[in-house]
C-alpha cells in the first residue's frame, strides 16, 4: 500500500514539474528557463527536482520520449484509406493530435524548444520525405528537407496560437498544396478576390465607426 502511494506522489511530481516546463515554454527559450524558476512554477523544491532530473534539458527530453510515443501509439490505433495518400492522413491524425494536446504542442513546436523533436514530428508523416526523391543529388534534398520542415512548423505554431480556427484536415490540405505544388497553386485572381473582401471588411468598419462617431 506505501508503494502504490510512493508511486502516486512520484508520477504527481513529475506532471507537475512537466507543466511547469510546458507554462514557462509559452515564454521562454528552454536555455533561460532556471531550476529556480521551475520548481517555483511547480511549487516543488530543489532537491525533489534533483531527484528526478537532471536539469531542464532532461526535463525536456523525458517529455518530448512521452509525447513521441503516445503520438506513434495514436497512430498506430487509426485506420487508414485507399482513397488518399497515407502521408496527407497521417499528416491529419498529428494535427488531430496536437488540437487535443494544443498547449503543450504550443511549446514543442515554438522557437523555444527542441528543434530536433519538431523534425522528428514532422518526420512521422513522410510528407517531406516521400518528395525528395524528385531532387537532383542529396545536397539538394537536404535544403528541400529543411525548408519544408521549418515552414511546416512555422506554420502549425502560428495555427495553435491563433485557435486552430481551420480543422485539421484542412490545415493538412493546405500543407501538402504549398508543399507539393507551391504558393503559385493558388490562383492570382483568388488571391485578388480574398484581398477584395479584406477591402471590403476594412471599409465596412470605417463606415460603422464613423456613423458611431457621429
């Protein structure tokens, strides 16, 4: 009965340390985040740190083992379809999975984590890699690779920041189109067209503040 408890206490610290880290990453790069500060932020004291980690870059590692192998665990779980490429619906289970995991990936996928773990991410979905092929030698493949990783993350943080408004199926759509074909796959006159209704939006509020003002 003591060991059960003893077990209880121990997986509650490490989740709280592990929330802490998550909270301090919204803000700060992983190498100006402190012992200190952590166990602050936990409510924990050093030694019980110590304890369990190293510092703050094992804290980081043991969360980012977590969240890989319950992300492969998920996938694993899923059922796929003939009727489109595995990659673009693996691609959609992973933003499935952040959308239900979305402040944590907040911080994984953000300038101040782990640059390695984002790559590994974006890896599990083959949609970078199952391209490369099409490059002339592997120098070549090496800038397609980094370039499509970095965009792909840029653009799934700035997605998680501003409340994952499209789904992610739609999120993996859009991806995979700019990935695959380019931003010249959207055609200029719907380009013209959005920009249209920006306009219009914009006038329609000048108008309502100015008859406000009045």
């Amino acid at each position: 009965m003591k060991e059960g408890k003893t077990d209880r206490r121990v997986k509650y610290t490490r989740m709280m340390l592990k929330d802490a880290l998550v909270q301090l990453m919204q803000k700060q790069h992983i190498s100006s985040i402190s012992i200190k500060s952590l166990c602050e932020t936990a409510d924990i004291n050093r030694s019980t740190f110590y304890a369990h980690f190293s510092d703050q870059y094992d804290l980081l590692h043991s969360i980012e083992q977590e969240v890989m192998a319950s992300l492969k665990r998920y996938l694993e779980q899923q059922e796929f379809t003939e009727h489109s490429p595995v990659s673009a619906q693996v691609l959609t289970r992973i933003l499935e999975y952040a959308k239900a995991n979305a402040d944590l990936f907040k911080a994984l996928l953000s300038e101040n984590c782990d640059y390695a773990f984002q790559r590994d991410i974006m890896q599990l979905s083959q949609i970078i890699s199952s391209q490369l092929n099409r490059a002339p030698d592997p120098r070549t493949q090496e800038y397609l690779l980094e370039f499509g990783i970095t965009g792909c993350i840029s653009v799934l943080h700035k997605w998680l920041q501003e409340g994952m408004i499209e789904s992610p199926a739609e999120m993996s759509e859009f991806i995979i189109r700019v990935l695959y074909h380019g931003i010249i796959s959207y055609p200029e006159d719907e380009a013209n067209g959005n920009q249209a209704r920006a306009d219009l939006s914009k006038t329609n509020e000048y108008s309502r503040s100015d008859r406000k003002s009045r």
